[in-house]
C-alpha cells in the first residue's frame, strides 16, 4: 500500500503543489491538509511544505504554530511517526517547539535563491535514512531567514545525539555550525531549509532531492 | 481600566543581529561617527483591560513571552506608557 502523507497548507503556504508532485511521483498517497484540520487521521507521514505562512508576519512560523493543525502534527509526532518540515515548514517547527533552535535572518541580509550543497552527517532520521552518510546532495535553498541559531547547550546536545542531518558545504546564511537540517532524538521530526522536492527530477536540474523524499517513504513502510 | 503598553523585542545577547550591524556600517557613510553597538529589534504597542497595573504588565508580559518574541533568540520587555 501506498505512504499516506499530508502535505499542510497554511494561508501563504506555495510549496504544497511541488512537494505533492514530488512526493506522488515517489509513490505516495497525497493529499493536502488545511491549517483548520484538527486532526490526522489516516496518514503516515506529514509534511510541511515552504512558502510564507500568514505572511511571515511577526517572525516566519511564529502564527502558524498556533494554527489547530499544529496540535494534530505535535500529536502525530509524539506517536512516532514522521514529521517534515521544509524551509518555512522548519521554521513552523522550531516555532512550535518540535524542534530546538531558531531560524534566523540570513548573515549577509539577502534574500537567497539558488542551488547549494549539502552533506548528509546523520543518517538516523526519517529523511535520510536511505541517504549515505557523507554523500554530497545538490539542492535548491530559497529563503530569508534560513540561519540556524542555538545556544551552546543545544548545540552540543544536537552534536552529542548525532541530530544535524545535512550540513551545507559552503555556508550560505550563517547558520551556526553549517547546520543545513536537523532531526530530533526519535528521528522521526526533520526540518531542513533545502527544498528536496525542488530537485526531483532532471527538468529542474537536479534529483539529489528524491533520496531524502524517498527515505521518508521507505521510513513509513518499515513502521508498518 | 484600560492601560497602554509598549512591548519592546530585541535578540537576545550574543545572538548575532545582521540588520543591527548593517545599520551600524551604513552610520559613517551619512557623516554619523562614534555610533556603536545597534541592534534592530520591534516595537508593539497596545491596549490593556485590567483591574491594575501591575495586571496589565503581567498579562501584556505573557502575552509578548508567548507570541511576540521567540524566547530562544530574543526578549520581550513591557513598560506601560501614559494615555
């Protein structure tokens, strides 16, 4: 059977469509979930996708997380199932405490919009687990406020517990220690600010994204 | 009674502010020298209904702790102001 994943829209949400595409021509089951649904049911996955929930306004993801979804997702990812979240979807998630840290503005203030490398340095998540630890991935980056922030104790606590998932190779945005995405100790929440559905497929220069979608699905089907 | 407050949010120390420092580079080019240590950060005001003051504070306190600042790299202070 198969992956069922939800794909969240928020109001000003505007990756939904590619995530869906992407994540479909992998072999899930999609469908979208308004920001209003208080609830899961009958699926396997969720993802939230990149965009400008409500605007950004306030602090990207900082309205969102407040959004009746959000209890379902926390509730979803306290069962242990996977939960991802894409560029404005991280921040969503660090924003509602699923994830430690916070998303920053980007070092040099600009808004950035181009293809970046990325290592995998952690294979325990839902994401990469069918990745190769080490392997070099190409995959677009699209945002503002994309610098990962901590504080020492958080820091050492995501290194100690092997949590940074991909680390750019070339820090684009300041993040702290190259962090590019992280996962939390069950491994089953990722965020990460690349946009894996953006390089899935030849046309759009790029299907270094398809492992990481590709793990979350075989990460569904080794659950059930 | 109703108060007014003014909730400021600034980052935390420590946390790199890239708007405040590009600020502070931009001061010497419009002739504006010996200006150190800018930080950018927000400013809210709003209306309270409370039975006191020290009500208002609190409720504007929590209100911004939740909402308005994100404890993990910044800080909200609460001061009510005059009508």
């Amino acid at each position: 059977m198969p992956a069922r994943v939800g794909v969240v829209v928020f109001p000003g949400t505007n990756c939904e469509y590619d995530a869906a595409t992407a994540l479909a021509a992998e072999g899930a089951d999609v469908r979208y979930v308004w920001h209003h649904d208080p609830e899961l049911a009958g699926l396997d996955a969720v993802v939230l996708p990149g965009g400008f929930a409500h605007g950004d306004y306030l602090r990207p993801g900082a309205i969102a997380r407040f959004s009746a979804v959000m209890e379902a997702v926390a509730d979803f990812a306290s069962g242990g199932r996977p939960v991802v979240g894409i560029c404005n979807g991280f921040q969503v998630l660090c924003e509602a405490g699923l994830l430690p840290g916070a998303l920053q503005k980007n070092a040099g203030l600009t808004f950035l919009c181009q293809p970046t490398d990325v290592e995998v340095t952690s294979t325990r998540s839902v994401l990469t687990c069918g990745a190769r630890l080490g392997q070099r991935l190409t995959i677009p980056i699209n945002h503002f406020s994309g610098a990962f922030v901590c504080d020492e104790a958080t820091l050492d606590d995501l290194r100690a517990q092997d949590l940074v998932v991909l680390r750019y190779t070339d820090n684009p945005n300041g993040s702290v220690d190259d962090i590019a995405g992280i996962t939390n100790v069950a491994g089953n929440v990722v965020g990460l600010m690349p946009h894996p559905e953006r390089a899935s497929s030849a046309l759009l220069g790029s299907t270094d994204g398809l492992v990481l979608l590709s793990s979350l699905l075989d990460a569904v089907h080794a659950r059930v | 009674m109703r108060f007014d407050a003014r909730v400021e949010v600034r980052l935390r120390d420590g946390i790199a502010d890239p708007e405040g420092a590009t600020i502070e580079r931009a001061l010497p080019a419009l002739g504006f020298h010996g200006v150190h240590g800018v930080r950018a950060g927000k400013s809210f005001r709003l209306s309270v209904d409370a039975d006191s003051a020290d009500a208002a504070r609190t409720l504007a306190q929590s209100l911004a702790d939740r909402l308005l600042a994100n404890p993990v790299i910044e800080r909200a202070t609460v001061e009510l102001v005059e009508r």
